[in-house]
C-alpha cells in the first residue's frame, strides 16, 4: 500500500526536476542573450548555470526518484529492468509535462508570453549527429558512473554537460522532453518543433549505442574499489 | 552558564559571514562594472565570486552557528524548532548589521562614499515571481540537502546561486539581509529602498512554499544510505 | 585466457577516452571561435569543456584502462614499470587512433571537411619550453597525486589543464596523441604538422624531468594519512 | 640525521610550489592581457587558472611542506608554534626564491624580457584596506578550515582566492612573495616596487587580526563531528 504515495513523489520528484532544469536552461539563455551582443558569452551564460543546476538537482531528488529528468535515460533504465516499464511511462510523462511548466515560469519571470512557438532552425546531418554524440556521451557517463562511481553522478553529469554545450554543434540538448520544453520558447534557447523528431531520434539511437558499448566495456571487470587501486594502469 | 558566550560565538558567525558574503556581492559587482561595458561579463564577474565565496562561508562558518547569512532561512529553521525563537530573531539582527557592514567594507575598499542610496529599480510582477522562485528553490535545496547529504551543503547552495543569478529575473537576491545591505550600495548589485518590500514578501512566500513541499516529498523515504542505492530509480 | 579481453577493454577504454577528449578539445574550440571575435572569450570556451571532460573521463575510465589518454603519461608507467612495455605500446597506438577520430567526429558534427591539415605556426624557443613546463607539471601532478590522494586524480587533472591552457605560452597541448590529432583539424585547436615534432619531443623531456623530481621529492615521506595530519606544516 | 633531508624536501616544495604559482598569475595575465581589451575578460582568464592551480598545488604539496606558499601564513603557524622559528624563516626564503622563479619561468615562455619592473601603480587607502581585508579573509579561511575540515584546504583556498581576486580593490594579492615576484614582471599582474611595502604590511596586519578572531571564535567550541550535526543551527 506504502507503493503508490512513493510512486506519487517520486513523479513529483521528476517533474519538479525537469521544470527546474528548464527554468534554468531557458532563463539563464533569455538573461544572457538579454545583456550581451557576444553569442559566445551568452552561450557560457547559458552553460554556468545549466552544469550547476544539474549537479544541485541529481544531489537532491537523486535519492527520491533516481533524478533522470530525461525519457532517454528513463528508456535506458527500463531496458536494464532497474525500473518497471508502467513506472517508466509515468515518469516520462512526468518529465514532459514539468519541461513544459519550466518553460511557463522562465517565461512569467522575464515578462514575456507564457507561451511561444520557436524558429529557431536546428536540423541537418551534423546536428543530429551531435545529438547522437550528446546522447551517447552522457548515457555512457552515467552507467560508468553508476558502475564505479555512484556517489559522484551529480558531478559527472553537471560536467558532461558542461563540456558538451560547446563541443557538439548542437549545443547538446541530449534529453527529449527538454527538448520540447525548449520548442514552447521563442528565445535564445530555443528549437523550431518541426525539428524535433530529428533530434529526438537522434537521442534515443546515441543512447542504445552508449548502453550496447557499456554492456560489454563494463563487464567481467574487477570490483569498484580494487579498480580503483588500478588507476596506475598496472596489469 | 556556558549558553551566553556560545550564543555570542554563533552570532558573531553569522555577522561575519554575512558581512563576507556582501562584500563579495557589491564588491565583486563593483570591480566587474568598472571593467568592462558588458553587462553579462559584469554579470559573470559577479556570479563566480558569489558562488566561491559561499562554498568557502558555509564551510566555515556552519559548524559555528548553521551559516544561515539569511533571515529566511532562519525563519525557515525557527519554524521547524531547529532554533529556539529567542535566538533566531537574534540571528536575524546579526545577519541585517553583518550585511550592512559588508556594504561599508566593499565601498571603502573602491573609495566610494560608505553609504549610498542605491537607485535601481527592480519591482513589477516578473521580479516579483523571480524572487519567489529563487528563495523556493534554495530552501528547498537546503531542506533536500540536509535530509540526504548534509556534508554537500556548502557545495549545494553555492552552485543553486551561481545557477539562480542567471535563471532568474531578479538576478536571485532570495535573502532579506543582503537585500537591505545591497539597497546601501548605489552599484551594479543595488536595489532601490522602496523595492525592497516587495522582494522580501516574495522571499518568505518562496521559502514558505518549499517548506510546504519539503514537508511532503522528503518524508516517508528510505534513509540516505539506503535511498543512495536506488540512484538508478529501481522500484 | 582471461587477459586478452580484459586488454581489449583497456585499449577500448583508451581510444575511447582520447577520442572524446580531442573531441572536447577541436569541438570547442570551434564552437567558440565561431561565435565570438574575442580570442580570450574563444580560450575560455575552450578551456572550460576541457577541464570538465578530463574529471568526467578520467573518473569513468580510470577503473578500466587507468585513464592515460596522453603518451607521455604511459610513458613515465612504463618506465616505473606500473604497465608492461607491450601494452604499453598498445595503448599509444590506441590513443593515437583514437585521437584522430576525435578530431574526424568534430568536423562532422560541425560540417567541416573531415580530415583537413592545420596551418597554425606554433614554434620557437617559447613554445617549446611552454610545451616542457606544461608536461613537467601535469605529469608532477599525476604521480604527486597517485602518492597522496589518488581518489582526488580526476580533478586534480581537470583543474591543472584548466590552469595550464592559460599560463602556458602554447596553451598546453602537454599531451603527443592530442597534439596530431589537432594537426587534423585547420581550427582554433590545431597545429602545423611541422610544428608537432618539437612540441612532442619537449613534452617527453618535461615528463622526464618531472620523473626524476618525483622520484626524490615523494620518497622517504611519511605515509599519506600521517602526511595529511601534517597540513599545518609541523615539524 | 633524517631531518635535514626531511627539511631540504620541504623546502623544495615550498620553492615549486609558490613557483608554480606565480608562473601561473603571472603567464594567464600575460596570456588574457594579449588576447582581449576586455579588462573583465582579462581578471577572468587571470582568476580561473589561479583557482584551479591553487586547488592543486595545495592537494600534492600539502602532506609534503603544508603548502604555505605565502609568507603570511607562515607567520601564523610559527605564532600558532606549529613550525619551529627556524624552519619558518627558511620557508619564506624559499617561498620568496620561488616566486622569482616563477616570474622568470613564465616571461621565458612568452618570450618578454627575463626581469623587467613593474611600472602599475597599486597604492592609497583604499589598496591597503582591500590587501588586509584578503589577507584576513585567506588567514580565517585556513584556520577555520584546519579546524573544522582540514580534508578540505585546497578547495576552500582556490575558492577564496577566485572570490577575492574580483571582491577587493587589489585583486587579492594578500601573500608578500607573490607580490615580490610580481614586481618583477611589467604585465597585467605586477605592481610598482615601490608599492610592495604598503600591500605587505596590510597583508600582515590582516592575516594578525584573523588570527586574533579565531582565537576567540574558533575556541570552545564541541568537536567537528558533533558540530556538523548542528548545521541547521540547533542550539
């Protein structure tokens, strides 16, 4: 009976998650694009806070829900079976609809529409492929990390993706329901929604790449804490 | 018998760490808009020192009197009876002069009048919804925090502030006492007195609010060391 | 039997490693020089992504491979014998590969031709010993570290290149296997090929120098832990 | 018998240590003054290298000399009776030795003029507050951290420094051999030899006045651990 309230937090947990990655994500781009002319200063802007909000958000609600805040990864764990499939699909939805809410309250906050439609055209090969390298990338952080190191998953991811703003050509959305939430706001940020099934089918192939690879670099390998004591690289 | 200079030490803590923490603010702001024209750099420039210097206080300073530098947080604390009444209204008188303090400092540092009147106005409904957020989203990362990993906290409310500074409207006052100390200071971080009423009400709603969700969402859980292996969101 | 797989993984997890560096490495640097004219401003976006991908890199294939990516590192293990001379060879092969196709899969993701060859002139006596300086002390770093806190590798890594991208005159390539991966690329990032010979010949002399201080600064110390108690400098 | 060469090591670190150090101040300030006419741009690529160094020096040289790198604080731990009289009095000779060094090191790497003297005017009332207020800051930092987390020096140090390079007017020099070795360097980090008395006795004045602070507030206080518990400020 204890199941369904945990259930119930653990979606708010998701929601909540996602919604503050958003406001972050979105309202650091409207703030910085808002003071400087400089793209690469608005981009740093849009990066400082995005890594740190991440390491915050996983810290915090990590424990309650696991902190995916992205349907990919929550795909990634459904097939390794560490969480059921109808729990999956909740915590997908709940991650759409808290993106969603995110973007509302960047929105409210700088006084702009609640709602927009953006046209920010982001589509060809070499943007998917970025996104396949994005989605790669951090899948493959966080299954290493939870094999060898699960206590510093905050800081992996909050610095993956600080890494991968600017070395992918897409500025790494690496996560589907962000990526709708960023089509809802006409803004530095931004994505036009006829490119998102592109992106979004490129997340899910980088990230069945990133699983097939760590399912055998992974294993038959010696426990966490002798690895350790390898680092040397000795045999 | 031994109470009184205890209680001295803990508020010449929290006068001292919230009279750094200003300085850092008006200071840092100071020095970034002297050098440069661009408003994001200055904003840049303001951030990274705010969210170091916060890690370091809260480190420090914590095992003396709980680091709280925010009167917020204190009400936060006095309502869940982890402070006394008594000393928590104290606490708050030592946070406002601390601020005011660290204002004086910053400006007799840049050879500036002690004392200004700041002139920026920030107030309408869009600061006002900023703030709201921002002092929720800290205190209920201090809340988070302290039920799961007590030891991060320095770290914690370091990076939510160098990510609310830009994800927010308001730049992320979210603290009462460095509000009025920043309404002394006619600079980049100032806030003119007549505005300070609105951001300090919208301040203790926030937090009010992520008391309220605290309460719920953190409750009933397994604890930390248990809820730590269930990262990978596992039923 | 057991060793040929485990070998496999290891030069996997360096090709890997290596590749997803140099990726960080050209992608930013592309990044930025595109969106910016500042040259500082394009270093910074540099910089930041690759201090960020060292700690996540190093943290999640360290436990694999020891998390080498760089010649000269595999270099110095063999010499002290931490690595057999075969592998070792294996492993600089691997690194070498991998950083090519780090540079291929950032012009890809950026529509760049993919292989094109850099003009960038980096020579004379400054870079050179620009180049020393920065393997002294990243190699330093590295067996200092191993002696006193090899937990605390991937940060210590991530902030000396972070350091080093900026004190050094030649922005610390400081590593062989990146440096021809960057004569690949035409971009901020790259090097004349004609310049790599000097680069890398100093790399190896600051490696060994680096080596040879080690080898009786770390000796004859109090174990770590005791060390540690020692912080305050007494006797 | 073991003694000498114990000192001799310890010596040697001090000496790399401030070295690398102001290699770094000294050759990122080189480095962002050449690449920009931002001057907030500058201070930044001048403050992140110097940071992140410090975060490091301190973690591989701590457990060998105490990582003092600073005559001031050397001062403080012979007043605290932690390092006999004369071994501080070598340590400073070292420290002032290697940040000669370093200024050489990094002009050699840019290729300016091996010694040059400083022509920036760094002085007034304003300049001495602000070295006595960074040297009290750093001072207090070190002490309160050595009491309470000493695991956590490095980073409380790099953190601190990074904050007061932009929250005083001096950018923080607050160590009397970096400021030494920073006259002999004209570039954006040096200062006027005539300007080196003033900062030094502000640095020291401040580093007594935490001193005197600590020793007070730092006193009677329950163990760490038990302490860590009262973070939510509990009576």
């Amino acid at each position: 009976m204890a199941v369904i309230p945990d259930l119930s937090r653990r979606l708010a947990a998701e929601a909540l998650g996602t919604a503050m990655l958003v406001t972050t994500v979105v309202g650091s781009g409207i703030m910085a694009d808002r003071l400087t002319n400089d793209v690469a200063l608005s981009l740093l802007g849009n990066t400082i806070p995005t890594g740190a909000i991440l390491v915050v958000l996983i810290t915090i609600l990590g424990p309650i829900s696991g902190a995916h805040f992205n349907p990919v990864v929550t795909m990634v764990f459904a097939l390794r079976r560490d969480i059921e499939a109808n729990a999956s699909f909740l915590y997908i939805v709940a991650q759409i609809a808290g993106g969603m809410a995110g973007s509302l309250i960047a929105h409210a906050m700088f006084e702009l529409p609640i709602i927009e439609v953006s046209a920010t055209v982001r589509t060809g090969t070499g943007q998917w492929l970025a996104e396949a390298v994005a989605a790669f990338g951090l899948v493959f952080t966080i299954l290493a990390g939870l094999r060898f190191r699960p206590d510093a998953i905050p800081w992996l991811v909050g610095l993956y993706i600080t890494a991968a703003y600017w070395f992918t050509a897409s500025t790494s959305f690496a996560n589907p329901a962000v990526a709708i939430a960023r089509a809802l706001s006409n803004t530095f940020a931004g994505i036009r929604p006829a490119d998102l099934p592109g992106f979004i089918i490129a997340e899910f192939l980088g990230a069945l790449l990133a699983m097939a690879l760590a399912s055998w670099i992974l294993t038959d390998q010696k426990p966490a804490t002798q690895a350790l004591n390898n680092l040397k690289g000795a045999e």
